[in-house]
C-alpha cells in the first residue's frame, strides 16, 4: 500500500502544480483581456467625447453612447478643480484623482483594477483642463460572469483531473505490484521450504525476464533442496545402521553373558562333585543343566545371526497354501502337548507368490509356535489364507491373553519377549524375512481379545 499512496500523492501533486500554473495564466490573461477592454472602451468614449464636444447635444450624445454598453457604470468629466462637469448618473459618488500621478496626454489611458472581478477605473486626459474618468462594472454579462464562468469549469476541471489522479494511481498501483504480489508469493514458498512452485506469467509481460530468473533460482534451489533430503536420508540412515548395530551387539552381549555365567557356575558345581566321588547321579543332572544352558545359548547366537543375517532368498514361485500346511504339520506336536486345536480356512485358486520357501517357513513357524506359547491349555489357533487387492495374505490368531499398547510398541524389538522362558527372537526374526522377501507383515492385539500376525506377499 506504500507504492500506492505514493503514486498517488505525486500524481496529485503533478496535477496540482499543472493546474495551478494553467489557472495562473489563465486568469492573467483574462485579467489581461478586461483591461484591455476598459482601454479600448475609454479610447472610444475618448473620441465620442472629442467629436461632440462643442455639439449643444453633446450630455446627450453621451448618454446615448452609455446606454450602448452595459457594462458603464458612469462617467465623469472632471476638471482640475475635481468640480464634475458632466456625470450619466446624478448624486453619484465622485472618484477623486491624484492629478500628479494622472495622465499627461489623450492617449495615454489607465485603466485601474477594483475590488470586484472585472471592475476597472480608467482615467485620461481629454483636454488640458478636463479628466474623462470612466467607471466599468462588473456584474452579469460582463467579464465578471466571463471570469466566474471560467473559473468554475477550471474547477471542474480541476476535479476531474484529481479523480483521474486518483483512478489512475489505482490502476497503476494495480500493474506496480503485479510483479511484487508474485515475487512475494516466490519468497513465502521458499520461507515454507516448497521449491516446486513455479510463477507463471503472459506472453508479452513486461516482466518475463525477471519472472523467469525467479523461476530458475526456485529450480535450483528445488535441485540443492532434494539433494540435501537425500544426503540427510542417508546420514540418518547410516547413523539408525550404527545405533541398531551398537543395540545389537550390546543385546548379544547381555544375552550370551548370563548364560556363559551360568555355565561357569555349572561346571564349577560339576567339578566339586566329580572331586567329592558324588554318585553318577548327581553328576549328570548337573550335565543336563549345562547341555541346556549351551542349547540356549547356541538359539540365542543363531538368532542374531538370523536377524542380522536372513541370508539372500532363493525366490521362487511358490503356494502359501503349502506353506501353511507343512507348518501345521511341524507344528502339530507342540500343538497336541498343550490340546490346543488349530483351525486352518485357506483360500482357493489363490495365485502363486515369488519367495523363498523355506524362510517364510521358518517365519512362519515362529509365530505359530508363539500363538501356542501365549495360547492356554484347550484353546484354538485360526490360520486363514486370501487374496486381496493383488495381495495374497495369511494370518495367524490366537485365544490367547494379547499384550498391552505399551508392549505393542516394543514388541518387535530384538530379545524383547513377554513370556517367562522366551529368548524374543521369533518375532523380529520373522518380521525381518518377510520384509526381506518384500512382503509385510502386521500384528494386532489387545489385552484379554488375543493376537493376530498376519503375513502378506505380491501376488504373481
């Protein structure tokens, strides 16, 4: 708004200035114009006078010659005495002349300026002892009704041309900030981080060449943008890479420390009763205790390697419905210890997926054998295959207890479990196979409603 207001105070100061000056000469002129009028209709009362001066008509003659122009308001003849010799109007007011500052000669007229507009006095000398003195009024029809007539049309001009001013400033106001409206809604975008936007602009725009380094700067800085992104996605992901790897190796060392503490105690007790001739016995009880100290110790390591390392998939095209069935089989036992009923509903004519058979097995299996883990004696474990959306899904649901939103959040964190004697290495494990033959896979649950895991491919 700064832009506008100044345009439009200088447009009417412009205006102001040029019309100030054009009714100065203007008014002069006319002011100009009436005196010499006054002159010219002195000069010709002058000669009226002189061609009728010994006449015995001569008063009225003059009359006569008054009665012609409406703009006389009367006429002296005047002697150096100042006593009036002849007057159109009688008991009228006798002007009263400076004889030293009068005129000199017959042709010489001065005509002097009154009060009112188009008003004059003129006075001359018509012979050596008599002064003509001619009053000139000016009212309506004379040059005061010309003056007040040109006056008021110099006002409405004037008028005018303040309102064009104005409108004209409002439209230029308009043009002039075109181009800024766009370069501010350019520097908003780049303030917001949004380099794709891109100012658009006509053909024959007096601002094209501009408009177009604003867009060559926003492209560039759109490349600069994008390139940082990426460096920035790659540094987070390199720094995520180390942290995950540093939580690994610390998860690994607290998970093989304590079992390798309670193999060291084992074998101490083991030696104390070999030196002490303990019965056989006792012995190899003690032996049991470390062969299962080494088993979980041997499941521990191999699932780190089986997260850290899934290995690369041997894909190939494959029916999950197979899949599901020689897991079932796998899983039967466990699943009969625990009289825990497994229900499968699978799809029919679903299409093949490419994977690696054997991983998604494994994984698989691994939520199976949890389902029956967090499943009480006598429940039921639903495995159910379909196609959705070129998707091919499976899903595994339990009976059991759920976990909690909070243990949802860590559930697929490594060596994090929920269950007393679990190592929590099956669900990351399997999450990171599926993942790694490019499927996905989701787990729902909630406490006391159970727990479904639910696997999903591309399908073929």
């Amino acid at each position: 708004m700064k832009i506008f207001y100044r345009q439009l105070i200088l447009s009417l100061l412009f205006i102001g200035v040029i019309f100030g000056f054009a009714a100065y000469f203007a008014v002069q002129s006319l002011h100009t114009l009436a005196e010499q009028s006054a002159q010219a209709l002195a000069a010709h009362f002058h000669e009226v006078i002189i061609a009728n001066r010994n006449e015995k008509q001569f008063y009225h003659t003059l009359k006569q010659a008054a009665s012609s122009f409406k703009t006389v308001e009367n006429l002296f003849l005047i002697n150096k005495e100042n006593k009036v010799v002849f007057s159109l109007k009688e008991n009228a007011l006798v002007p009263s002349i400076d004889f030293n500052k009068a005129a000199k000669n017959p042709k010489e007229i001065r005509p002097t300026k009154m009060r009112a507009v188009g008003e004059y006095t003129c006075v001359w000398l018509v012979e050596p002892n008599l002064y003509g003195v001619l009053h000139i009024k000016g009212e309506a029809g004379g040059l005061r009704a010309v003056l007040y007539d040109f006056n008021l049309k110099l006002y409405l001009i004037g008028l005018g041309g303040v309102l064009g001013a104005i409108l004209l400033a409002l439209v230029g106001s308009r043009v002039s900030r075109a181009p800024l409206h766009q370069i501010t809604r350019a520097m908003d975008t780049i303030a917001k981080r949004r380099y794709s936007f891109r100012l658009s602009w006509k053909p024959k725009d007096d601002f094209a060449a501009l408009y177009k380094k604003v867009n060559s700067a926003l492209e560039r800085m759109e490349e600069l943008d994008q390139a940082q992104r990426r460096a920035a996605g790659e540094r987070e992901r390199a720094l995520k890479k180390l942290r995950d790897q540093a939580r690994l190796l610390d998860l690994m060392a607290h998970e093989i420390k304590n079992p390798l503490h309670s193999l060291g105690i084992n074998l101490d007790v083991l030696k104390t009763k070999i030196d002490k001739g303990l019965p056989k016995e006792s012995a190899l009880k003690q032996v049991e205790t470390l062969e299962g100290q080494l088993a979980h110790l041997q499941e521990v390591v191999e699932g780190f390697f089986g997260y850290v390392r899934p290995g690369i998939p041997k894909k190939e095209r494959t029916s999950v419905n197979e899949i599901i069935k020689s897991v079932c089989q796998m899983a039967s036992a466990d699943a009969e210890k625990s009289k825990i009923q497994i229900e499968t509903r699978l799809g029919k004519k679903l299409r093949d997926v490419v994977v690696d058979r054997n991983q998604v097995q494994q994984a698989l299996h691994n939520i199976v054998i949890n389902a029956i883990h967090a499943t009480g004696q006598g429940g039921k474990i639903a495995i159910r295959s379909w196609e959705k959306r070129n998707k091919v899904l499976i899903s595994v649901k339990d009976t059991g207890e759920g976990v909690s939103k909070e243990q949802m959040k860590k559930i697929f964190e490594l060596y994090y479990t929920t269950k007393k004697n679990g190592t929590g290495l099956g669900l990351p494990v399997s999450k990171r196979i599926v993942e790694t033959n490019k499927g996905e896979l989701f787990m729902e649950s909630g406490v006391g409603k159970g727990t479904t895991v639910t696997f999903m491919f591309p399908a073929m």
